[in-house]
C-alpha cells in the first residue's frame, strides 16, 4: 500500500529564474518612495523619530544587519554564536517589524525601540526568519536602508522540512493538542504534496530571487546551516569578515556538549547552550519516501546554486 500510495510524485512547473539585479521600474521607484515617505511621515507626526539614548554613551537604532532566515535553519544559533564578539548588540526577540502589517504600520520609531542599546562602534542585529519566505519584506528593507547587510542560513531543504514539522509538532504536544503524522502532510492523493507550506519555504532559489531584486549578492552572506552545527568557527569566521568585524571570537568558545549532542558556547569562562527546544530529534519517515521529497528539491536546489554561484551538500 505504501508503495503504491509514494509511485508518483507531481513536479510542479517552477518559474524562471531571474537575473541576480534586475532594474527596478519608475513605478516601482516610486511605490517604494511613498512607502518611505509615509514611514517616515507617521514617525514624525508622533514627534518622536529618535535614536533613544541612555546616560551612558548607548542608544537604541535601526539595524545595520539583519538575519532574514531562514525558519528552522539554525536562525537562533546563528545570533547566539555571533552575539560573542563584543562589537555586536543583537535584538533577542523576533521583530517581525516587516512581515507583519500590525507591527509595520506602527512605523520605524516603534521598530527602533524594539532594538538594543548599543555604543556607537557596534552593529545592531535583529533576526526574524519568517522575513526570507515573505515576499512584500525585500523591498521594505529596501525602503529602509539600501545598504543592509543581511544573513541568510540555510540548510539541507528535506531536513529544514523535517525541522519545520518538529517544531509545530512539539508545540501542539506541550498544549495538549493532538497533531497528525508528518506523512499525512507530505502526502495527498497518493502523491507528495507539494502544496504543504513546510516545502514550498524550501523552495530556495524562488525566495532568493525575490530578495535579488533589491539587494546585489554581495550584500547577502549565505551561512552554510548544516556546517555550523558540525563545525561552528569557520562559518562564524565568515561572518566575521562579511560584516568587517575584527576577528575576536575563537575556535576556543566552543564546545561540543556530549549529552545535548551539538556546540555549546564558552564566553568568558561561562558556559551556555541552547533552549532544549533546539537539537530536537526527528519523526521517523519512510525511507521511499525520504528519497521522494529529496529528489523532488534536486532540481530547485540546482537552480539555487546556478543563482548564488555556489553549491552546498545537500541530498
């Protein structure tokens, strides 16, 4: 029964893959403009457009960095490992200052004083994953500031699924509530649901065109997810450099913890690891139909290499 219900597979028809800066349109120009102006305009009617700052030197200010995603690639992590070197001042909660129509209308003031205090010399860093997968957040970065530098990790796209299904499995289990099987998701009609949400948010290269429209590949790092969980330094050695950090965190701030079974970080002599939450083992999965939904990403996969210039291990 099981073989028959995974024998075909519907490939949906992707679209094409545009080029990595394409020339945004008059119009466009002026959507963007308006959008900016009315930004700043709601900001200036509440006459309180300021950058707060605190008797010691800090102030709270728009983030010169953003993590944009991607969801359940090791977003988390990512702002922890980076929160070591000391010229960064993340925001610990996700904003969701762009994806969000309730919080976007309140404007930039009420986004700034979701930030930090940070001193003049630091990068301010906010992370919402959902922002990758959105696709009215590119330009409103734009909007904002043409010059960001955002980071973007990412990882296997059949494990990032697997990931998504864990995380709202678990969150129905702590309240009690039942939840169906991962296969009932990826399967309908016999055939792999395409539609279901957890994979069309691996569908890579479909985002990342999006975001390319606005922002030149060099102001984006991709960090290789599945990498920094076997290895943190030298991803984080890269981000370093992408952001012009001076090199200040070291092979020694890591650790593998035997008993969680990923890195935990050494700052100072304190150690700390992630939310339990994090590192969650996997449902079991067919083994057909493991090799389904991987064969189904190879071609989406390849189309993000050709568009990043870069390929990654993935299956």
């Amino acid at each position: 029964m099981a073989a028959f219900l995974l024998g075909a597979v519907l490939l949906v028809v992707q679209p094409q893959i545009v080029p990595s800066r394409p020339a945004i349109n008059s119009n466009a120009e002026t959507s963007s403009q308006s959008v900016q102006r009315e930004l700043l305009k709601k900001t200036s009617q509440k006459n309180d457009f300021k950058e707060n700052i605190h008797s010691n030197g800090s102030c709270q200010q728009l983030p010169q960095t953003i993590i944009i995603g991607v969801r359940k690639g090791g977003t988390r992590a990512l702002l922890e490992m980076l929160s070591l070197h000391p010229d960064i001042s993340a925001a610990e909660s996700e904003v969701h200052f762009f994806d969000w129509e309730d919080h976007y209308r309140n404007g930039l003031q009420w986004y700034i004083n979701q930030m930090p205090f940070s001193y003049p010399h630091q990068i301010t860093v906010e992370k919402t994953p959902a922002y990758f997968t959105s696709p009215k957040v590119p330009e409103r970065v734009y909007n904002m500031n043409q010059s960001m530098r955002l980071l973007l990790i990412l990882r296997d796209p059949s494990e990032r699924v697997l990931s998504d299904y864990t995380q709202v499995f678990y969150n129905h289990m702590q309240k009690h509530k039942p939840y169906p099987s991962i296969e009932q998701f990826l399967i309908k009609d016999g055939e792999l649901n395409v539609d279901y949400k957890a994979i069309n948010r691996s569908l890579y290269y479909i985002h990342m065109q999006n975001w390319l429209k606005y922002f030149p590949l060099d102001h984006i790092h991709i960090v290789d997810g599945d990498k920094l969980i076997k290895d943190p330094f030298p991803e984080i050695e890269k981000v370093e450099r992408f952001l012009k950090l001076s090199p200040q965190i070291n092979a020694s701030n890591f650790y593998f913890n035997k008993t969680k079974g990923f890195y935990c970080l050494r700052d100072s002599g304190r150690e700390r690891c992630l939310h339990e939450s994090k590192g969650r083992a996997h449902p079991r999965v067919d083994i057909r139909l493991l090799e389904k939904l991987q064969e189904y990403f190879h071609e989406p996969n390849k189309r993000f290499f050709e568009l990043v210039g870069r390929t990654f291990d993935w299956h």
